[in-house]
C-alpha cells in the first residue's frame, strides 16, 4: 500500500520515469508475496492475508523490526521516497540474521533462511518440507512478466532460491551490486538495478548504467522528477473521518471493499486454489481507478484530496 499511495497519487502525464519504477516495484513486491507463501506453504503452514489483524494501522513500523522508523500512506515526495529507501536498505555482509527487531529486510530473511537450515539439519528435510505441492503458485499458474521469477518450493534448494530472489531484487546481487540479475520490466535491453537503487535513480533524478556501483552513485542519463506534480492527499487517511453516507465517504468505503476483495482472492490463491491469482490481476486494475477517483477529489479543507 505504501508504494501504491506514492504512485497513484502522481498526476497523469507527469513524472512517467518516476511511475515506471515505482509500478515495477510494485509488481516485483506481489512476486515476493507469492514467494513467501511459497516457502510458508511447502513447510506445511497456512497463509493468512485475509485478516484485519494482516493490515497495518499507518503509520506504521516494519513487522518484527526494530521499529527504527515508521512508513506512512502519503503521496509521493522527497520524504516518502526516503522512507522507501531505509524499506529497502542493503544490509553489510557482516549484518547478523535477526528474526525479531532486525534493521534491515535482509537480516529477516536470512534468519528465516537460517531457521530452515537448522530444522532440516535436525529433523530431516522431508519432514521440514511436508506441505501439499498442489499449492504452490508456478509459473504455469501465474502469467508474471515482471522482473525475476516465480519459484516453487519443495526443498532446502528451491526454499533458498525464492528466499535469493526476494532479497536480490530489494538489495542487489549478493549485496555487493546495484543489478538484481534480472531485465528491465520496462525496457527489457536493460538490465534492472535492485529496489533500493530505483528508489535512489528517483532521488537523483539519473539511472544507472553499466560500470556504476553502490560507490560511484548513477552516472546514466538524467530524467525529470516534478516533486510538484503530486495530488495533495490527506496522509494516513481514515474513513472514519469522514460522514457515514457523504460522498467522500461512498469513495473511501468503496476503494476499500475492493481492496478487501483483492486481499480474499489472495488469500484462496495462496490456500490451495493457486489458478485463482489470475483474477487478482483485475481486481487491481479496480483498485487503481478506485484510487485515482479519491486522489482527485477534495477533501473539504481547500488544500487536500482524499487518499
């Protein structure tokens, strides 16, 4: 939601290099969701995205994090992106795996990495791997044409290839690298740099290209961002500030009813009916012309739009 607050909230005809990174994002995030319950259903657990407890209350921090920062539902701006960027920081080599109050993304994973490695190392690995393949998402399911690759998981090996594609496209290979291994969804003759190094091509204005690393920052071609290109949307937004019956609230509850559609489907595709996720994709075309009418339409207060 976060990403998807800053995107929609650009305005048409603006910022189109800024909207082609932050929909890419996006869509490689929906990939990692389908891995991570991927790895959640080979071990024989049950995901649940289906539940008012699974959606944060913004702001909001980091689930199992340390809480070092809280992330907003705001329209895109130099502070939104900066949030984006600590999202996605690389963690150090050195970085340990922390499954509570971790720092960066990348010590969760990895201490999930490491907790499937010691139960296999203790139990078995077919004991650890005992969930029902049927309801894994593959790629004969799932016509994804994103950057990266939808990996279903059996074992140790293919558990630790979603968990390397999850963490590479956020961080870049082997954190060491800008590239996440993957084409450019967009521009297919490219090669794609990790989330991270999107959010900060947006925050300088200037891609990356091949020779550059962390160190030297994107010597590529430079494009326009229009910081002021934005709709003026209330951040953090809640129904409930607005009139049962009002028009602003017609809008609020009807863009959520459809974002609760979209989070069941989810939730059935990723519970034993994977062939449902083609529907989502719909159903988020929805959300979208949903979002565009709250961001267009005033708040009240002369200033704001809804979000």
């Amino acid at each position: 939601p976060p990403y998807l607050t800053a995107l929609y909230s650009l305005k048409p005809g603006h910022n189109l290099e800024v909207a082609a990174r932050l929909m890419s994002v996006f869509v490689e995030e929906m990939l990692h969701l389908a891995l991570a319950a991927n790895v959640l259903n080979a071990v024989g657990g049950e995901p649940v995205v289906d539940s008012p407890a699974f959606i944060p209350r913004y702001p909001a921090s980091l689930p199992h994090s340390a809480g070092a920062f809280h992330i907003p539902l705001a329209g895109f701006s130099r502070h939104t992106l900066e949030t984006f960027m600590r999202i996605e920081y690389p963690e150090g080599e050195d970085a340990a795996p922390e499954e509570e109050h971790y720092h960066t993304i990348g010590q969760f994973y990895r201490a999930i990495e490491d907790g499937l490695e010691q139960l296999c190392a203790s139990l078995g690995e077919d004991t650890v791997f005992c969930g029902d393949p049927a309801r894994q998402v593959t790629p004969a399911l799932l016509d994804y044409t994103g950057g990266g690759r939808v990996i279903p998981v059996t074992d140790l090996a293919s558990a630790r290839a979603a968990i390397d594609e999850i963490e590479e496209q956020g961080e870049g290979l082997k954190h060491a690298s800008i590239w996440d291994g993957d084409r450019d969804m967009f521009h297919p003759e490219r090669e794609e740099v990790a989330h991270y190094f999107r959010f900060q091509e947006i925050a300088l204005g200037r891609a990356y290209q091949r020779g550059d690393t962390p160190q030297s920052g994107p010597t590529g071609p430079a494009f326009d961002v229009e910081w002021d290109a934005v709709y003026p949307i209330i951040r953090n937004a809640r129904a409930g500030n607005f009139a049962e019956g009002s028009p602003a609230r017609l809008l609020i509850d009807d863009f959520n009813q459809q974002y609760s559609d979209l989070l069941r489907i989810m939730h059935r595709s990723f519970n034993g009916r994977p062939q449902d996720l083609l529907s989502s994709f719909p159903a988020m075309g929805g959300i979208a012309h949903a979002a565009r009418a709250l961001m267009e339409t005033p708040a009240g207060d002369g200033i704001q739009t809804l979000a």
